[in-house]
C-alpha cells in the first residue's frame, strides 16, 4: 500500500488520535462492566453495546470510514461464518449481530480484566493447541449459546488474514456445521483493505459486509466448505477469487 506524503501524513494523524481516544475511554468501559456484571448478562450486554457503538462512531468519525451492509440477516440466524481481515470486525459484531457470542483465541481471556469481562459476556474460547478436546468445548459453548437464544459468530479460516488471501477453512467449521444443524449465514468483509493486520494504519473508505445466502445443514462436508469458503470471499479481488476457484 503506498501513500503520498500528505496522505501518509493524515492517516497518521488519524490513526493515532483513533488509538488515543479508544483506548482511553475503554478503561472507563471496563469500570462500568465491573459494576454491571453482578447485575446480570443483561447488563454486562448493554455495556459491551455501547463500547461496539463507541468504537463505530470512532471508526466513521476520526478515521473516515463509512460501513456498508449488503444483504440482509435472516430474522432466525443462529450460525455465522464470517471473513477476519482485521480488529474491526471483532469489535464491530457486537453491535452488527445484537449480542452475539464471539468464537475467540483463548489468548484473548488472559488480557487483565478484560478477559474476565469477556468470558462473563460469553466469549467462545478456542484453544488452537488442543486439538479435538478443544474442539468439543467449543461445540458445547455454542450449542448453550443458541439455546440462550443467541447467535454463534466462528472464524472459520481460524486467524486475521490479508485482503485478498483466501486460506482453506479450519476443521472446526466442519466440526460446528455438523453438531449445530441449522442454517449457516456466511459473510464476507473487506475491513484489510483500510486496516491491514499487523499496521497501525488505518485509512478512511468503505468497509462492506456482504451477507450470502443461508448454507443449509446436512450437505455434504465438501459442499458445505466449498460454499462457506466462497461466500465470505466474495469481496476479495476478482484476480483473487479466479486463482481460488483453481
């Protein structure tokens, strides 16, 4: 990615009054989570929206950039499969998808204080190392999840990857697409294309969600992959999703 120098520049700028003002007032985020968990997860729930809700006025406001949805989510959505191209999403599908529960490095739950906020919301950890025992817990999770009514977002490609990059699904979307048996929404995002993995850059533009077409429960593994695989890549180049298809 190249950058004049004023552009450069304003980015920067951008960038770090961005890291400035969001971080600083998560700590007070986090404050007010601590009083509210013993009221519940009805409480904790309205925290973590109005801290998604900060993050998306942040995110229009200091960086500039302007979110699109195309499609729309099915009223009795319960399993997501979306693309992971950068922190936005993370932070953004709280507010997108109403309280959903996030599939999430276990890493994620040693952060002090936060990550015991997180798994009182009802983060799903995933264990990367473990294997099928992890694999199991994660099923459990979310089967609970759904039963408490709400909807299971899974990182199918298991990491952040760089826009335009398509690796294979993990396992652990097999592993869900066949314990779950419902409808899976799969969505694609282009968030990289403004805020690469691993850069402190972000600059101002459009991130679009695109929601496909429900994936029903019971095709094949291979099928159900193929499809998934496909529709949260839909918004990579169109060089990229003709050397995918190979």
């Amino acid at each position: 990615m190249t950058y004049s120098p004023l552009s450069w520049t304003v980015t920067l700028v951008r960038s770090l009054l961005f890291a400035l003002l969001f971080y600083s007032l998560t700590v007070p985020v986090l404050i007010i989570a601590l009083i509210a968990r013993p009221f519940g997860r009805a409480a904790l729930e309205g925290v973590a929206m109005a801290w998604s809700s900060l993050h998306r006025l942040l995110v229009r406001v200091v960086l500039g950039q302007r979110i699109v949805v195309e499609g729309t989510l099915q009223d009795d959505a319960q399993f997501v499969v979306c693309k992971h191209e950068s922190m936005f999403e993370t932070l953004d599908a709280i507010r997108l998808f109403n309280h959903p529960a996030v599939a999430a490095k276990r890493e994620l739950l040693s952060i002090p204080v936060w990550g015991s906020l997180a798994k009182s919301y009802g983060l799903i950890p995933v264990d990367r190392e473990a294997g099928a025992s992890a694999l199991r817990k994660v099923r459990t999770a979310a089967l609970e999840a759904m039963k408490q009514g709400r909807i299971v977002i899974f990182y199918p490609e298991g990491t952040r990857v760089t826009h335009g990059e398509a690796p294979d699904l993990k396992a652990g979307f097999a592993g869900l697409y066949t314990v779950l048996r419902v409808p899976v929404t799969p969505v694609a995002i282009d968030s990289g294309r403004l805020s690469p993995r691993r850069s402190f850059l972000k600059r101002a533009g459009t991130i679009t969600y695109r929601i496909g077409e429900p994936i029903p429960p019971g095709l094949p593994r291979a099928e159900a992959e193929a499809r998934a695989h496909a529709a949260i890549n839909a918004l990579n180049p169109p060089s990229a999703r003709a050397h995918d298809s190979v």
